[in-house]
C-alpha cells in the first residue's frame, strides 16, 4: 500500500486534487488492516491459547515490509519445559528419555513455534540443541522432525556461557552474561515470542522475574528426584490459559504469569 502511495505521490505533486482522496483511501486501507488483526488475534488465540502482543505478530505476518518501521509490542518470555509428575526434567542419573514426545506431540509443539523468533539458551541446552542445524541426519528421523529443524535454523539463537569460546550455528550470537538487561535487549530485538530452555537459565530468568508464560510439558512418569523444574523459593502467581492432552499420556499446560 505505501508502495502504490509513493507512484501516486510522483505520478500527482502537492497541490493535486488526487491527494486528499489518496489519503482518504489510505486511512480506509489502515482501518481494514486493523480489522483483519483483530480476527487473526481471535484465531490465533483460539488455536494455541495466547494472545499476539500488542498485534505485533500479526503486524508483521502481514506487513513485514511495514513493520520494521514502527514501534510495536515486545514478545513473550516463554519458560518451555518437560516435567515429570513429581517436577523433574532429568532423573537423578541426568536421563531424559522418558520426555521423548511421539510424533503427535512434535507436531503440536512445532506449531507452537509459529510465534517464537528466539531461542534463550545456556551452554548445555545449546550444545544439544544445535544438531537441528549441524548434523543432517536430525532431519531425516521423520518429517515432523525435518519440520522442526527448518524452523529452528530459521529462529535466531541467543547463548549465555561465560566459558563457551564460539558458536557454531547460523542466527546465533553469545552472551556473556544472563541479565534482566540482556533479556529486555533480545526482547527489543526479537520479532516474535522467546523461549528459554532448560531448567538451570529458566531459573535465573524466573528468579530474575523476566519471564510471561510458563509452559510444561507434563509425561507420565515420576522419577523420585533429579534437576528440578523450578528453583526452590520461587514464588508465582499463575493464570491457566491451555490445557493439551496427547494420547501418549502427556499433558501440555499453559500459564501466564500474573504479576501484582
């Protein structure tokens, strides 16, 4: 749309009568994109239980070319975890096999990934996590796992090590340090949602009070100990948002974070 108004500009120098109407039309262009970020807000809180932020999301699905122009609403820390009944994410040995989702369940949390731009990780979820992109056979384990990669090289990467020398993936960038200010510079950065992975920088970011939504992914299984979902001491008051059921026993649930 400011493409065409940008011809008619040329085309029809000020003072032409053309003008007043070209505005005219331009407001009525705006008023029916604010239209259609209403409804796609509706779907998109219908299918996956949050709301876009501020219609940045929407903002930029459908005016990318627009968008990065204009200040819009910052994206939501998203704690994502796999947690045992008895809240674990590794057993006391550090296995995790028992998290392994079905097919059903990968394709459920791609989807989710519609809304994530970033990734926030430690060194050691980085370090797993970065076969998506550097071993090709990741890819070929089935075609939700092929989908997944793709849409993991696309989102950006941010790595909290103090000791990690370099990263090894595209998107990627290293941070020194896990801050509340580092966290608001990804957010300011980032397009869409972020999420932190990982039980051991999800507790800094809860701890730190950076983090909006809180995601498990609950499995049947109770390990009897191991690294905890939550840190002790950690207090939140939560808001259920989505409760996901799959037929390999799992349980995805959603919270927003209330704060005072």
């Amino acid at each position: 749309m400011f493409a065409l108004m940008e011809v008619s500009r040329i085309q029809h120098p000020a003072g032409s009568p053309f003008l007043p109407a070209a505005i005219f039309l331009l407001g009525c262009g705006l008023a029916i994109l604010g239209s259609v970020f209403v409804v796609v807000d509706a779907m998109y809180f219908r299918r996956t239980g949050r709301r876009f932020q501020g219609t940045s999301s929407a903002f930029r699905l459908l005016c990318p070319s627009i968008s990065g122009g204009l200040s819009v609403g910052m994206g939501k820390v998203i704690y994502s975890v796999a947690s045992s009944l008895d809240g674990y994410n590794t057993d006391t040995q550090g296995n995790f096999s028992w998290a392994v989702p079905d097919e059903a369940v990968v394709a459920a949390l791609t989807a989710d990934l519609a809304s994530v731009s970033t990734y926030l990780y430690g060194r050691r979820m980085y370090e797993t996590m970065a076969i998506w992109e550097t071993d090709p056979a990741a890819a070929t384990w089935s075609p939700e796992s092929a989908h997944f990669a793709d849409t993991w090289k696309r989102a950006k990467k941010v790595v909290f090590s103090s000791s990690l020398e370099q990263t090894w993936t595209e998107r990627t960038r290293l941070e020194r340090a896990f801050t509340a200010e580092a966290v608001a510079r990804a957010k300011s950065e980032a397009p869409g949602d972020l999420t932190v992975e990982g039980p051991t920088l999800a507790r800094s970011a809860l701890l730190l009070g950076v983090v909006d939504v809180v995601e498990l992914l609950l499995c049947p299984v109770i390990v009897g100990g191991g690294t905890a979902v939550f840190p002790n001491g950690l207090s939140l008051d939560l808001r259920l948002v989505r409760e996901r059921r799959f037929d390999n026993g799992m349980v995805q649930i959603t919270y927003d974070v209330v704060r005072p």
